[in-house]
C-alpha cells in the first residue's frame, strides 16, 4: 500500500493508505480527526470542505495519495492552543451562523478562504456566490453571510475581535 | 470505487507510456473523474498523476499578445489571473459561473475541457448508456429529454457537454496543444470535442496516451476585451449546470460591429460556435433587432428532441441577451460575478 507524508494541522504524519482512499478518509478513519464531515459524498454539499496547501477544497473528491507532501488544515486546527477561536469562527458564535452544526466546519473553511482571497471588502452578493458549494439546511444562509461580512472586517484588521 | 495502481510520473514521456496502457486514465484534479470512480461509472485499473508533471502550470502571454494556459493550471488561478481576466474577461466570467470555489481551486485547464457529460443516464449504471457501454443503446431517447442536446445529437446519444470555460475558448479561436507518443500536434478547440454520431463513447480527438498540454487564445482574441460577456441559464440561480449559456464578444468601432463571435453552451455534445449568427452581425449597428436576427440564425439548425423545445427559445433569448449584455460594455470590475440572466438589459426591456 502507498505510504503519505502530510503535514495536518501543524503535526507531521506518515500512514499508509489504499490507492482508493480519500483525503476524508484518512482525516477522519486514520487520524480521528471526525470535524469534518461528510454530507453528500459527491462534491456538491461542502460540508468535507478543509484547506490544502492554503486552499480550500473537497476532501470528498481529494485522493488521499494526492495529499501527499501537503500541509492540511481541517476546522480542529484552526483556534488557538489557549482556545482562542479563529474570528470567523468567534464571528459564527456572535452572529448565530448555525443550527444543527453539520455543515458548519465546512462552512467555516470556506469563509476563511474566501475571505483571504479578497482583500477588497466583498459585499452581501460577492459572499453569497463565494459560499455556493456550501449547503446549510437550516440557516437560510442570512446569519452565515452576516458572520462572513463581519469576520472580513476582522480578519483585514479592520475592526476588532467580537468579545 | 475499484482499487487501481497509482502512478506519478516525473516526466512528459513516461506520463505518455503510462497513459498508453488499456484501462488507464489521466488524474488531474479529480473534480470530476473520482466522482465517476465512487459511482462505479468509471473504473480505471491504473491512474496516472498528472499533477506533479513540471512545466504545466504556467499562465504565459506570448510575445504577439497571445495566452499559453498550462493544462495544469487550476481553473481559481486562471480567473483571478488580473492580466488574464483584463485581457479575456469572457473567459474569465465563464470559469467563475462553473461550480464552486472549492471545485475551481482543484479543477484544471485540461481537466475542464475533458469532463464527461452530467446526462443522468450516463450517471445511472443501471440505464443504457451508448457512451458508457459502446453498444448498450440510449435510455436518454426513450426517457426524461428535458436536457438533451438540440443540436448536433444522433440516434446513439443526445446528451451535451458541460463546461462552461470551453464556450468562450470556442468562441475566441483557442488552440489545444496536444502531446503524444508521436510528439506534439495542435487541434482548434472547436474540433476537440466530437459529436457523438455512431461513436458517442469518442469524445474527443484525443488518442489512447496522449494528454493536453495547453490551450493558447490568439492575440485577436484580446481586441474583443472591451465587449465581452458569458451568460448562463440554470436551473436555480449558482452551482448549477448550464440549461443553456452563451458567448457573445464584439469589435465594435464608430458605432458599427466590426466583427463578432457567438458560441453556446448546453446545447450539443461540445461548444457551439455560431459562426453563421456571427455574419449576421457584421458591420451592423448593435441593437436589438439585430440580436434577436443573430440568435435566430444561430438557432436555424436546432431540433428539439421530445418534449425540449423549450430550450431552443431559451437559447435564443440567451444568445440575444448576452450579445446586448457584451454591447454595453465589459464591466469595470474583473473579475465579474456571473451576469444574471434574470437582470435588465442594458438599454432595452427583458427579452
């Protein structure tokens, strides 16, 4: 069996895995790392969503062989070690960005890549079409739009924290 | 998903060998490919890793104002390329109406243009499928047709192709560089993708082993900048396939189309160039009237197939709006958010 080498959430790992086995699967079945979930397990539904080399991506539709040599970072390693939230997930807290949970690790690597890849401010239309491969059953997406809106602020060191 | 060797070659040549292989397939980003593997569409005994190939990633303009696109480029990195997107903001357009972010940040150049069609028959590996299974018949003829081609489909298939980055390449002359055991060749983009005829499972003029190395827009292409635009019709308003979209760029001088490009997509089993509705188009003034002539032309040919009519009015009001939308000029911001088709028209009522 082919043997991956990747970097997860700061912490090297070597493991083996079938030819077949998705990035989703080792983060989940090897390394226990059961934040991010799987909805659809076709890609639409976003919620396997965690970054790859800085990038977010589907861990559904992600080879866990075409990880190798890559720096992954799921929602467990996003906060601080002291617990200090990352601001886009403090800014899910203060705005009420969720309901059941599911889709919200998913949700949230996507807002943090799609607001570091727009330094510009983006408005209610540009989030609402950056966040399009994330469905969320519950929300009706308002709240999630405000948290992303309010979270660019931070994150651009345009405004503070919410406390 | 069936279990498969996994090979990443460090070279062009050995990608080729091992490409050559029967049962063997290209991986690039996956998009699309692991999909088919999970449902057992496709079932590939070996994949070749095309993602580490050096020399394939490059976005570079060519010395007379062309593009050389790598066909590892991801499909995020090309249409938020700034000198790209200024240059080809149709093309650009396009690649941000296609999927999502996270999809576009994988999907590649090559990868787009080799995707296989979203009839949900092909999907069905319970269901004939002529593409599928060479031979099998078309549970497509006989079933829900809604999304069938409208043009250039046979008695063996009727489904489309489905990107949304090849309708303007189609439209804007683009080149597929093509590497094989032979060496290199170029095919026009337009004569890429084959219709299905009595061999829908060819879809291409790809051989067995040979793999795209990159797809290059002429310089002619850039004088298009100032009037170009991509429309997509879907069935709810993102993350959607295409029902139907459209192309439309123009050269424009003194009040007068000097010259003007129209492709569609979702209607065929490749990108549609319109290239008898582009006539109509030549040295008129934009308006209209003229729109409305133009996507009649470029419908003239279309035959609905059970109960999709419907898609050839739809496709002529796409065609006409995105040739008004490209008239009123390339917005300001690029990349732009996907035109809606449901906005007004500049200049003219909802059409």
């Amino acid at each position: 069996m082919p043997q991956v080498s990747l970097t997860v959430n700061g912490k090297r790992h070597t493991v083996e895995v079938e030819t077949r086995t998705l990035l989703v699967e080792l983060l989940r079945e090897k390394l226990g790392l059961t934040g991010t979930h799987v909805g659809c397990d076709t890609s639409q539904c976003g919620a396997c969503v965690v970054h790859v080399d800085g990038t977010s991506v589907k861990s559904c539709t992600f080879l866990a062989v075409q990880a190798d040599g890559a720096s992954v970072t799921t929602i467990e390693g996003l906060a601080a070690a002291d617990g200090t939230l990352h601001p886009m997930q403090a800014a899910f807290r203060e705005h009420h960005a969720l309901q059941c949970g599911f889709c919200t690790p998913g949700m949230v690597m996507s807002a943090i890549d799609l607001v570091n890849s727009h330094k510009e401010r983006m408005s209610e239309a540009e989030i609402r079409h950056g966040l399009e491969g994330n469905l969320c059953r519950c929300t009706g997406y308002h709240n999630i739009v405000k948290a992303v809106a309010a979270a660019q602020e931070v994150m651009h060191g345009r405004a503070q924290a919410a406390e | 998903m069936n279990l498969f060797e996994y090979v990443r070659p460090a070279s062009l040549a050995e990608a080729i060998a091992a490409g050559a292989a029967p049962g063997a397939a290209f991986l690039a980003g996956g998009t699309n490919l692991l999909d088919l593997m999970k449902g057992g569409i496709a079932r590939p005994s070996r994949l070749v890793d095309l993602t580490r190939l050096p020399g394939l990633g490059a976005i570079e303009r060519g010395p007379e104002g062309g593009v050389r696109i790598g066909a590892l480029v991801r499909n995020a990195d090309l249409a938020h390329d700034p000198d790209f997107a200024q240059r080809f903001p149709a093309v650009a357009e396009a690649l941000l109406s296609g999927a999502s972010a996270q999809l576009r940040n994988a999907a590649t150049v090559g990868g787009n243009l080799m995707q296989r069609t979203r009839c949900a028959y092909f999907y069905d590996p319970a269901s004939a499928c002529n593409k599928r299974d060479a031979g099998a018949g078309c549970a497509a003829r006989g079933g829900e047709r809604r999304l069938a081609a409208v043009l250039g489909a046979s008695e063996q298939c009727i489904a489309t192709h489905a990107s949304d980055f090849c309708v303007p390449l189609a439209a804007l002359d683009a080149v597929v560089e093509i590497a094989g055991a032979a060496g290199t060749r170029e095919v026009a983009l337009e004569d890429f993708h084959l219709l299905p005829g009595a061999t829908p499972e060819r879809e291409s003029v790809l051989a067995p082993g040979e793999l795209i190395l990159a797809v290059r827009l002429p310089a002619a292409a850039a004088a298009f900048a100032r009037h170009a635009r991509y429309l997509k019709l879907r069935e709810r308003t993102s993350y959607a396939f295409a029902v139907v979209s459209a192309a439309a760029a123009l050269r424009i001088e003194a009040g007068a189309i000097v010259e003007g490009r129209i492709a569609l997509g979702g209607v065929a089993a490749k990108p549609w160039r319109a290239r008898g509705a582009e006539a109509v188009l030549s040295g008129q003034k934009p308006e209209r009237a003229l729109f409305r002539r133009a996507a009649e032309a470029a419908l003239a040919e279309a035959r609905p197939v059970g109960d999709n009519g419907f898609k050839i009015e739809l496709a002529r009001r796409i065609v006409a709006r995105a040739l008004a939308l490209a008239a009123a000029g390339t917005p300001a911001r690029l990349p732009a958010l996907p035109a809606s088709p449901f906005a007004p028209v500049p200049g003219g009522p909802h059409g």
